[in-house]
C-alpha cells in the first residue's frame, strides 16, 4: 500500500499531516542507555497488575505490544527488560519534538506527548510540496532527536492518523518488517482502505466497540458504510453511530485545534496489594489529591468538579463526582471531597484501582472563595467536606505558596507535609494521569 514516488499531492489534496514517534517512551530509554540496544525493552508497570505502555520493536517481536498485561509479555518474552518510566525525560523529549513541527507550521495539535496533527494550508503561499516537508520533517526528527517516527497525509485527520501508522515498521510472523516512512493516502488509497480495513483500524473503536461491531456483523468498514445510522444508534449510542458511518464513508470533519484547551487531569494507581479497609482507601485520597494540586498550581489553575473512580478486583467500577462553588487547589480542600466521594461508594470488595480527576478549570487569579460561616447541620457528608474543603482553600494560600516556592527553588522532593511520608521517606510524586501503568515492583 505504498505511494508510487511520481505522486506529489497539492496542498489541497494533502493538508493534514500526523506524526507519529515509534515506541516513544522505550526509545528514550534506550538513547539514555545505549546498552540496551538491540534488546526487548519495555517501559510499564512491573509487577502482577502492571500493563505495558511502550515496546521496542525487539520486544514486539516477541508478541509483546502497549496496553498488555506485564505477566503476558513476561511470559511471552522472559528476557524483557522492563523500566518504570521517567516522564521528566519524555516531556523534555516532546517538547524538543514539537518545537521541530513547530518550525514547520505552528499551526499543529498536539495529542499526548508523541503524537501531533498539523494543518498545512497556512503554507500555501510559501509553495510547500506536503509530501517533501514531511520527509523533511521526518528526517529532522531522526537527525536531531535520533528519534524514529511515521508520518501521514490525507485530505483529513482520518487518513493522515490511518497513514502514520501504515508508515511506521511491524511485526509479520516474528519478523519486522520496515514501514515506508511517509504515506500521503490518495484518492485510489482510500477506495482501498475503505473496502479492506476491519472496523477496529477507525478512530475510537477500542477492544469493547469492536467486539460490539462484531457481534452486530460488522468487521469491516465497508459494512458500516451500508447499515442505516438509526440502526447503529440503537447498539451505540447516536453520536457514535454518526461518527463511524461517517469514517466509513471517509468524512473526517474536525479540525486540527491549536492551543487546544486540557479540560481534565487527573491520577489513578492500581495497588501491587488491593485495599481492603476504607482507611486505607482515605489515605490514598491524600496521596492522590497531593499529585492532582501540584499539577494544578504548576499550571495556575484551580478546579471546581472533583471526581473519583473506584476500581473492584472483580473489574468494576463505580465513580462520584462533586462541583464546588469555588475552585480548588488546596490538597487538604481537594481531599475533603475526595473523601466524602469515596464514602458514598459501597466498598464491599477489594479496591484494585483509585483514580482522581479534576476539571472545571478556573485561572487561580479568579478564584473567589469566601469564607462561609453558615452552620452545617445534618448527615450530608458532601455538603460538611465543602465546607472544609472552603476553609482549607482560604486558609492555607500561605502554606502552598511557601511549599511551591521551595519546590521551584530546591526540587519537587525538597519539602513536604507529614501525609507525604511513608515507609520509604517523603514521597513527592508527580501527577501521571492516564499514564499509570500499574504498580512497579517485582513480579
């Protein structure tokens, strides 16, 4: 399915460009330690309950892949090598990566910390030829952050995203097989993706979605694009169902969003030991409430929405949610709510997973938070943790900026409160969110 090199697209036919860096996390670590070269590196979580977020190729051989179970690829590969993960390390890496598009065009979207849509058509004037900035821009990837990656180009985010992944290097029957670099999907491409790609290859579709379409007889997107979109709402919901029969017909109508606004953040742990007493469960409320203000204050914000996701051993989950009429950012405020959340939630069963979000974003500046000096009276357990979380908030500014200012002066580790102690010394982690990959210790 490769580009014939005669074809050089306009800017109209290719305008939206993906780039995508190959196994991102497991090649930092080996460019910090060039000794594990050529061997199967993995970057995730460890022990029994840990998943892998990224793999080498050389691991991937062994049929390792993200989103694995570390037990799984153990077994499948008993020489893996696996790491924590240093997200200080990848962020100065995406950084460096986005400052190279950013040369390109600044009109760019990032996703994540290795992923970036660029729109190309603020080019036009300039002459650019797509199909030659994106091997330009490849090449400068590979020369200056001796990072490997695909590059896609279609008419819309679809293709281009479909494209940097048919660019990049796989694995057949153990062997790897090197990708082409760069794809512009043309027109005749896109007839051929369309009739031969399995429904899971769009946007979205995920494990459950897929084994959903499956059992409604759809494996390819072809067949999507011949079932009735009313039909489809019924199993998926509406605004599924016109999104997929949408891609089906190869209509992609978002934009590529510059500066695009983080609307949530958050941080989860699945525990080495699942907590079987609501105490325990109290007190990672704190730790995890700890993480999520850093990262507030570290970005100037405060939230008002607070939310916590309860994960059982049997899998499920149950989640709360509360917004205050103030925002937050306070970890004694934040963990009220927490707190209060948590024992709405019937903790029968042992607790695998803890996850905290914030969202509802205010700039601090234009927090306003008063004081309240209204009795709280009844059992409303919500309405008393506001009441705290307001005292908190107005009460200990003085602390969190003096803890900030030390931290930015002598290291996020340089101080802390009594509840950031544990068996191991001060315990000052940093807000990981959808990057948590399980507990970290032996198998």
């Amino acid at each position: 399915m490769s580009n014939s090199p005669v074809e050089s697209p306009s800017l109209e036919e290719a305008p939206i460009l993906h780039v995508d860096l190959d196994a991102f996390f497991a090649s930092v670590e080996i460019l910090d330690d060039p000794t594990l070269r050529g061997k199967p590196v993995c970057v995730g979580g460890a022990a029994e309950r840990g998943v892998i977020a990224s793999a080498s190729y050389e691991a991937r051989r062994h049929g390792v892949r993200s989103a694995m179970p570390s037990v799984v690829a153990r077994r499948l590969c008993p020489e893996l090598i696996m790491l924590p993960g240093r997200f200080d390390r990848y962020e100065e890496y995406s950084h460096r990566f986005r400052s190279v598009v950013n040369d390109l065009t600044p009109n760019y979207e990032p996703l994540g910390l290795d992923e970036v849509f660029a729109d190309l058509r603020s080019l036009r004037r300039l002459g650019v030829n797509p199909l030659e900035a994106a091997w330009k821009l490849r090449q400068r990837i590979r020369d200056e952050l001796k990072l490997e990656c695909g590059v896609g180009l279609g008419r819309n985010k679809l293709f281009a995203k479909l494209a940097s992944k048919k660019s990049k290097p796989h694995v057949v029957n153990g062997e790897l097989v090197e990708g082409d670099g760069v794809v512009w999907v043309s027109p005749d491409l896109e007839r051929q993706w369309l009739a031969q790609l399995p429904v899971q290859s769009l946007w979205g579709v995920g494990p459950q979605t897929a084994q959903k379409l499956h059992q409604l007889g759809f494996r390819w997107v072809r067949d999507l694009a011949k079932v009735d979109e009313a039909t489809l709402a019924r199993h998926l919901g509406s605004a599924m169902a016109a999104t997929l029969i949408s891609y089906a017909h190869g209509e992609d109508e978002r934009s590529v969003e510059l500066n695009r606004e983080l609307k949530s953040l958050g941080h989860d742990e699945t525990f080495a030991i699942s907590l079987t007493t609501l105490d325990q469960v109290l007190a990672q409320c704190r730790h995890h409430a700890g993480v999520v203000v850093r990262a507030l204050r570290a970005q100037g914000r405060v939230a008002r929405t607070v939310s916590v996701v309860v994960k059982f051993d049997d899998l499920q989950s149950v989640s709360r949610s509360q917004t205050l009429p103030f925002g937050v950012d306070d970890e004694a405020a934040m963990t009220s709510v927490a707190q209060a959340l948590v024992r709405s939630v019937e903790l029968s069963r042992p607790v695998r997973l803890l996850g905290l979000y914030a969202s509802s974003f205010l700039d601090r500046a234009a927090n306003q938070v008063q004081l309240s000096f209204d009795v709280v009276t009844g059992t409303d357990l919500r309405s008393q943790a506001i009441e705290v979380s307001r005292e908190q908030q107005v009460s200990s500014a003085s602390l969190r900026d003096a803890l900030d200012d030390i931290r930015r002066r002598y290291g996020a580790s340089s101080v802390g409160v009594a509840a950031d102690i544990d068996a191991q010394g001060l315990r000052i982690e940093r807000q990981r969110g959808s990057h948590s990959f399980g507990p970290e210790g032996p198998v």
